[in-house]
C-alpha cells in the first residue's frame, strides 16, 4: 500500500479524522484508473494488521500501519481519533444494483410462490412489476423521498456508502420522473453516495401491450431526452428477457440511451437466456446483471468488452432459481460484482452481507473474492472505479469498520449485524450504541 504521507515528521499533517489500531484492515489492491480485478487478483486483497487511516477533506490521506501514519498525520492534530482495535476497517460497501425508490411491498406474491406460482405467472395475472406501478402512482413525490431515505438510512446502518438506485415502477414520464427526483431529494441529506439509473424498459405497462413498439419509441423519444435536459439519471438500464424486452427493442434503447450520455446497463438473461450477455458486448454497456442464464458465447463476449457482471445471489434465493455461474465468469476473464437487486418484488433483501454469505455458499467464490465483488468490482459496475470501493490515497473516505477479527468473518457469521462504525465521506455518518461482540 502506498500513501505514507511525504509530510516532514516533526510537523506532521492535520487530519480531520484517524482511524488507528484497526486488528485487520482490508481493501482491494490498486489498479490502473481503478479497473476492477479480474482472474487471480479477484482473489487476492490486501490485508494489513494494526493498520490506521488518516482522512482529509473528505478523501483519504493516507492508510498503512498506524505507526506510519501517526508519524504522518499524529493525533494531536486530528480533529477526531476513532481507536479500532479489535476491529475490521472495510471499504464501504458499494451495493451496485437496487430499485430503491419504490413504493409498497408485495409479501402476497412470496405466500403465492410458496404455493407453487412463480414470478412468470404472477406477472402474467397483473401482480409483478404492474402491482409496484399501481402503488408507485398512489404515492406522492415527497413521500418516496421520505421513503428513500429511510431506506437509505438502512443502507448506512449495513456498511453501504455508494449505491445505485433504479427507477422502473413508474413506466410513463411523470412515474419515471417521480421516482428519479425522489432519489435526488433523498441525496440531498444523505451521506450515501447516489447513482441513479434510468430503466423505463423494465416491463412492457399494460396500456401498450398491443402496440409495444409504441411504448419504445416513447422511451427512445420522449423520456430520454428528458432524463438527459433534467440530469436526472447517470445510466441507461433495460431488461433483456424473455418475457421483457427483446434484445432489439433494446439495442434501440441502449442506443438512444448513449446517444444522450447515459451508458447502458442490462437486467438480463435472469429468466431465460434471451442474448441479453452478448448484446451487453455490442452496446459496450458499463454491466449487464443478473446473467442466471447467460451463453458462454456471451460471457465471453462481455469478458472482451470489459463489461462488469453484476450478479444478484438474493434474486436466485428469494425465486429458486439456479444461481448464475460465478466461477466460469471467473474463469472467462470477467469481472465480477456482487449486488443485493433490493426490490419489494423479487429481492426484498437490503443485506449486502448477506449477499456476500450467498455468492460464498451458493456461487462458490472465495471470501476474498466476495468482498472485492462488493467493493471495488462493484465500484466499477455504476461508474465509481476511481474514487469509491478501495481504501486507497485519494479514494472517497468511505469506510466500515466491523466487530469482527477477521475479514472473513462478516460472510461466514451470516444474518448477523457485525457493522460497529460507518464512516461516509471523511466523516462518521453511523455507530452502533451497542458495544457487545457476539463472536
Ligand atoms: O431485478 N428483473 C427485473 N427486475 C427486478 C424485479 C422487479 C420486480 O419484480 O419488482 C429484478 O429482479
Ligand atoms: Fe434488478
């Protein structure tokens, strides 16, 4: 690790604040513009011991052994010390893939797939997407802001300090609209980094199931633009399934998408393997997720792209449905993330670590490998490769510390809250008043 400060040791900087002590402090090696890892360095995190952090203007100063940056930044000139020991010091984590600002729950549909229907059929019967459409439109702007935050809150509370945020309840422009200002207003007072992303093409909306070119051109031609003039969205994300959107009514899309600044991303391939891997090849989307039923072909041609698999372990969990291949993207070269998909449909999970139990068991990737998924590879999945996702000299200062010894504790001690700490932006954002270790 770098980042000993160059600071002449009798002067020694000010920090405003210092982490110190940490018993174990992990993070993903440094990479060329922060690319994620791939391969063998998926695999291979640095680990520090008795490690400490110095965090300035909201960014990170310096990280290595407290020794070192004591000498660097000493405590006497600190604004505020946080002692570790016995601590885990993390990057925050980075929950690349959510539909945070929706509106009502759907605990029907779970007791109705308990009884055998599936996610196909209740969609089919006006359950699914349609049912969070009808609740998104009985919901004000300010509520869901209200709501948003609370989630966001939540989010804290777990160790996520970046998260990206879809809209695709609303399915008309004032509905779309809604949801991607709520998303903004919540961010206003929210230590949480934001990303949020633009996915109209989520489902085809009932009064246009006749005539579906319809409601793509109006997509194409209409909301885009307008996410565009109003900045309100930083992606373009499109669901390519069977059952979804065709990979040529999406080609459409992520091409008007590009076409005004907002680079693609793609719901795709999770119900059958409809192309949707190999189109997120040709569009040069930043990731394409879920990916249960992808083609080697496609992986392969996602690996070639650079695009980033975002897999989504709660969605397979809550549906039964088989995991994706986590390994044999591993093995193709891909870069893999891991996101929780949190949705009052088919993911009602807001647990990242519970996510990262889940890639573990289910997936088979390493511990070390789950927390690069779900910092820096997830990171590089919404656009953040360069300054979220790492403890790393100039990195946002984000970062988690848990009470736990070992980083491979948090996914192995599963459905248990192990954050202890939150720091977001250089400042501490979140503290359990509870000091009890449960190990
Ligand atoms: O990522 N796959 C599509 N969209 C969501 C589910 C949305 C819903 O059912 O409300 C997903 O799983
Ligand atoms: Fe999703």
């Amino acid at each position: 690790m770098s980042g000993r400060a160059s600071k002449p040791r009798d002067a020694g900087g000010h920090a405003d604040l210092l982490v110190v002590n940490a018993t174990q402090l992990v993070t993903a090696p440094s990479t060329p513009g922060g690319a994620p890892l791939t391969g063998g360095a998926f695999d291979r995190p640095v680990l520090l011991s008795d490690a400490a952090v110095a965090c300035v203007d909201g960014r990170i100063a310096a990280v290595g052994p407290t020794a070192d940056v004591l000498a660097a930044y000493p405590e006497t000139r600190a604004s505020a010390v946080v002692d570790a020991r016995g601590l885990l010091a993390a990057p925050g984590f980075v929950d690349a893939h959510t539909h945070l600002p929706f509106a009502g729950t759907r605990e029907m549909e779970f007791d109705a797939r308990s009884r055998g229907e599936t996610y196909a059929s209740i969609a089919a019967k006006g359950g699914g997407i349609a049912s969070s459409r009808r609740a998104l439109a009985a919901i004000g702007e300010d509520d869901l802001a209200r709501a948003v935050a609370v989630r966001l809150a939540t989010l804290l509370a777990q160790g996520v300090t970046t998260v990206e945020a879809k809209s695709g309840y609303g399915l008309t422009w004032e509905g779309e609209r809604k949801q991607l200002r709520a998303l903004a207003a919540a961010a206003v007072a929210a230590p949480i980094e934001i990303v949020p992303t633009f996915l109209a093409a989520h489902a085809v909306p009932e009064e246009f199931r006749d005539r579906r070119d319809a409601y793509v051109a109006s997509v194409v031609e209409e909301m885009i633009p307008a996410v565009a003039r109003e900045g309100l969205a930083r992606y373009c994300d499109v669901w390519c399934d069977a059952g979804a959107f065709s990979p040529e009514e999406c080609r459409r899309i992520l091409a008007a998408g590009a076409r005004h600044g907002l680079p693609g991303k793609l719901h795709a391939d999770e119900l059958g393997d409809a192309g949707g891997a190999r189109l997120a090849a040709e569009a040069g989307a930043v990731s394409a997720d879920h990916l249960l039923h992808a083609s080697d072909d496609g992986l392969r041609a996602m690996a070639e792209a650079g695009v980033v698999a975002v897999l989504l372990p709660g969605t397979a969990f809550t549906l039964g449905l088989p995991y994706a291949r986590a390994r044999d993207m591993v093995s193709h070269g891909l870069a893999v993330a891991v996101a929780t998909d949190w949705n009052p449909g088919s993911t009602m999970s807001s647990s990242l670590s519970l996510a990262m139990t889940m890639a573990v068991t289910q997936m088979k990737l390493t511990p070390a490998e789950a927390w690069i998924a779900v910092t820096a590879n997830a990171a590089s999945a919404v656009g953040q490769g360069a300054v979220a996702g790492r403890i790393q000299p100039g990195y946002r200062a984000d970062l988690s510390l848990f009470d736990v010894p070992d980083y491979r504790h948090v996914a192995y001690h599963y459905g248990h809250d192990h954050v202890r700490l939150v720091i977001a932006r250089g400042a501490v954002a979140y503290q359990r008043g509870d000091e009890s270790r449960c190990t």
